[in-house]
C-alpha cells in the first residue's frame, strides 16, 4: 500500500512534508559528498522534527555514497541516539559522528561497494531479488570476511557466496524503501524534475522509481518550480508520476561550499589556464609519478585524497588531452574537482548516471585507476577503508579496483606527521611519520592481491620515496628516490619485498619545481 495515493504531486514545506514519514521506515537518500544532489532541507528538517518530537525514529537508511561535508552534515544531521536503527552505506568519511555511531555499535552499519549499491536500486525498481556480481569479493565485503559487517550489533548477513558454472560470484539482495529523499533544480507542476543546475545525476531515477514500485513515498527538493509543459521533456530526468512531493528550497547550494558554478554542470566552459599549480610537495611527487603510469588515449579514474592530484599534474604538463578522466559519480571528461566536492568534475563532456559508470568499470572498460592507499601489506593486499580505527569505507574503489587493466595505488611511504622539503631536488626528511604504511598485515582488505593476479591486472604502488609493482609473492621494489637507497627505503616498512634485479632511481624531474620533461612513455615503450 503506498503511502500516498496521489497521481500527481503535492508542493509542501519541508516541515510538512516530513511529518509523512512514519516510525521504522525504510530510507533512501540519494545524494553524494560535498553537497552532490544532497536534499539538505529535507534532512535537516527530519532531524529537527526527531528533536522536536521524538519522532519518526527507529529509521533504516540506505545511501550509495558518503552524504555530508565531513562537518556535521548531510546524514550526519540524522546522527542523533534513537532516530536511526540501521545504515547501509557505500562512504562512511563524510559522516563522521554516523561513522563514530557505526564503530561503536549504537546503530547496525554495513558498508557495501557504492558500485553495488547504485545498481540495486536498478534491481530494486525493477523487482528483481538482486544483484550477481563478483565485486567485492576476497575483500571485506566478502561474507567470508565479514560481509561488509561493521560492528558487532550487526548480526545479519546480507551478502551471500554463489557459484555458477565453476565460479564464485556474490549475491546482493534488492533493498526495500518506504520513503526516497531525491533532489533536482526544477519541477514543473505535475512534477516533473530536471538537473540542469546539478552537478551529477546519479541515481534519481532508480531511487525515485524503486520507492515508487515498492510503494513508498518520493519526496523531491527543487530549486524552483516552472508551469506545466514549459521544460524540455529530453531534459526531465525524473518523471512526475514518480513523485509524490515536491519541496521548494530557493536558497539550494549546488555543493556544499558553492552556490553555483556553471562550469560544474556543464553551462559554461571555463578555461584552465589561470589555475594554480599544485605546490612541490610529497604529493605532487606522487601525482606526477603516477601519470607517468598513464598512456595516452587512455581512460581513466582517478580516487579521492593523494591520487586526485594526478588531474592536477596532468594539467600541468599539458597531457589532459592526450587520457579521458572519470569519476564514479558519472563525469566524463573535465578535471575532477579535490577536496571536500571531489566528485564534481570541472568542464564536464558528459555526465551520466552513477549505475552506468559502474557498468562500465565492472566490464573492465577502465585503462588505469589511482587511488588513494591507507595500508599496503607483505602479500599486496591494500586497506584504503579502515584508517587509524575510524571507518571511511570503500566508496567505489572495491568496484574501480577489480576491474580496471592497471592499478596505481598512490601514498605516502609513512604517514602522521610526515615533514618533507625538496627544494635540493630529493626528498630529505625533516620528520618522519609516525605510522608505517607498508605493515605486515593489512587491517581490512579492501583490495586483493591474490585475486589480482588471478585476474592478470597490473598494480603498480607509488610513494614519495620508492615505487613497488606488484609481483607474484607480493610486493617488488623497483625504484628508489634520488639521495635514498632500498635499505633504507626498507627499514620503514615492516616486511622485507622483494628487491628488482635492476633497481632504478625514480626521475629527478619528479622533484623540481617546474618539470621540464614530462616523462609520457615513448613509442619504444607503448
């Protein structure tokens, strides 16, 4: 039975339109980090109802990726004892206080592929009992290894191990909603949504179709309202007979340190000339190494934290032209943003819905992936997703990291406190961090080495002062730094890899302040 029998929508305050939301219900909010798409109005008005109230409580969320700004929004709002029961996430760093709730075991918390996620509203909307994927396994979502589990109050497994036909594969089931919290730019009068202000799609139209076809409520914050048949019906992404509220908030930011920027959603093309550089530093070193890894023509993604400066070095060195840059939100082309918005994408080509990236990484359509790494151990296997005890989660690297024919891992060699100066043309160290990140056993594997060599995929890590390739006992060093030696690259880690027989000096461009031989492989080498 749904919860609203209208067919066309009502234009409620969010204050009215949250009072709709009964005890226990099933949530879906979908949105991502930075303020992507977030419907802030209407979170902010269901927690300001739970402590006005004490009501609705006991709530199931579920949302595909981190939704906040890592300072107390987004779900975070909605992190208040008693209002939630449950959370299935795929990013977990942009709530902190909902992250802290998870580790402590005051709600019961999941962390699944946010890839897995996006597509299971697809199967969710359309009925199907789930999903059939070999995402995540051998890694901590695999229910060998937990099953994405994140406390000891979770006690069910959602996550089942099949074998069809000789081969392992891994069973989502299709989640159930009550109520979908979705947001676009304009609704017209029957409803009808569009985004032309946004900086992604994602999965609105899963989210909104599968609350509707379980029967729950589609509540829609706008921007603003226009008449009836007055917008570009190619331009509505949301249908209004899918939607059963509609929320104006006029002062909607497009992310959430900007009021709106018309080279995020495409309206104006900016030049990239005056940007900055990015500073000479440890992690303009990495960056810079790590493009080294990228052929021309080739198709890419890039993580959040150390690996998105590779967009930034590529700029540098005039090769952005020369690869296609994509992030799991659904940008194609452009330069990803970094920092809080990563996954907004300056000067976009194209901008898709998040499923259908993932579609695209899950096939292997994926030349080279960087990302960021937290833990790297003696077998190769890598924890990007449990850092110093706090849960950050996956997002999409279980997905992006399976699939893609090469991997580079970018990080730092130490980390905490890490203190570097490079203005001799070599990394000296001023202070060293405090925490090793080449440990003998990760804390959680969100990649695995094993299964990667299974699959034949080249995975390459880069630091500042040494790059390892993966070889078949785990880790092999290959280059050391200019002014560094393996042995003492090696009395940081705490295993012994194992050593090259040619080990190289890592280029001494690397570490000036202007690079004046980008070092693109030459023709020899493709």
């Amino acid at each position: 039975m749904r919860l609203s029998q209208l067919t066309t929508p009502e234009f409620l305050s969010a204050h009215d339109a949250v009072e709709r939301i009964p005890d226990r219900a099933r949530l879906l909010v979908e949105a991502s980090g930075g303020g992507v798409i977030e419907p802030s109005g209407l979170l902010n008005a269901l927690a300001e109802r739970y402590r006005r109230t004490g009501g609705p409580g006991e709530l199931a969320a579920y949302f595909c990726s981190g939704v906040g700004d890592r300072n107390g929004s987004g779900m975070d709002v909605l992190a208040q004892p008693g209002l939630l029961r449950s959370a299935i996430a795929g990013h977990w760093a942009m709530t902190p206080t909902l992250s802290k709730m998870a580790h402590d075991g005051d709600i019961e918390a999941y962390n699944l592929p946010q890839g897995v996620l996006a597509q299971l509203l697809r199967e969710s909307a359309a009925k199907r009992p789930g999903l059939i994927t070999k995402v995540g396994l051998g890694t901590f979502c695999d229910p060998r290894q937990g099953g994405g589990r994140l406390n000891s109050a979770t006690t069910t497994d959602l996550v089942e191990v099949l074998e069809i036909k000789g081969e392992e594969y891994l069973f989502y089931p299709s989640p159930s909603f009550d109520v979908a919290f979705i947001r676009g730019t304009t609704a017209d009068e029957h409803g009808n949504l569009t985004l032309e202000h946004e900086t992604a799609k994602l999965g609105v139209l899963a989210a909104a179709t599968a609350a509707r076809n379980c029967g729950g409520l589609v509540i829609a914050q706008v921007k603003r309202v226009a008449a009836v048949h007055t917008l570009n019906p190619k331009s509505v992404v949301v249908p209004g007979h899918l939607i059963d509220i509609v929320v104006v908030q006029e002062d909607q930011w497009q992310t959430a340190i900007n009021e709106y920027n018309p080279a995020f959603s495409g309206e104006v093309y900016v030049p990239f000339g005056r940007s900055p550089a990015m500073p000479l530093s440890e992690r303009k070193v990495v960056a810079r190494r790590a493009l080294d890894e990228i052929k021309p023509a080739s198709v890419v993604n890039l993580g959040v934290g150390m690996a998105d400066g590779v967009a930034t070095a590529a700029l540098e060195e005039d090769r952005l032209s020369e690869i296609t840059l994509t992030v799991e939100q659904g940008m194609v082309g452009g330069v990803p943003e970094r920092g809080v918005i990563f996954g907004v994408s300056w000067n976009p080509e194209a901008v898709i819905e998040h499923a259908s990236q993932f579609d695209f990484y899950d096939g292997g359509g994926l030349d080279v992936a960087c990302l960021g790494f937290a833990e790297v151990d003696s077998d190769g296997n890598v924890n990007s997703s449990l850092v110093d005890g706090r849960i950050f989660g996956a997002g999409g690297f279980i997905n992006i990291s399976q699939a893609a024919k090469k991997v580079v891992f970018c990080g730092t060699l130490t980390a905490g406190g890490l203190r570097i100066d490079l203005t001799d043309g070599h990394p000296r160290v001023t202070s060293e961090g405090r925490h090793r990140k080449f440990i003998d056993k990760v804390r959680q594997v969100t990649f695995n080495a094993h299964l990667a060599r299974e699959r034949g995929q080249e995975v390459i890590y880069v630091t500042e002062r040494a790059v390892f390739a993966l070889g078949e006992d785990g880790p092999v060093l290959m280059e050391v730094a200019p002014g560094w030696t393996a042995e003492q690259v090696i009395a940081l880690m705490d295993f012994r890899p194992k050593l090259a027989d040619d080990i190289t000096t890592m280029s001494a461009s690397l570490f000036t302040s202007q690079r004046r031989t980008p070092q693109t492989p030459t023709q020899e080498e493709n």
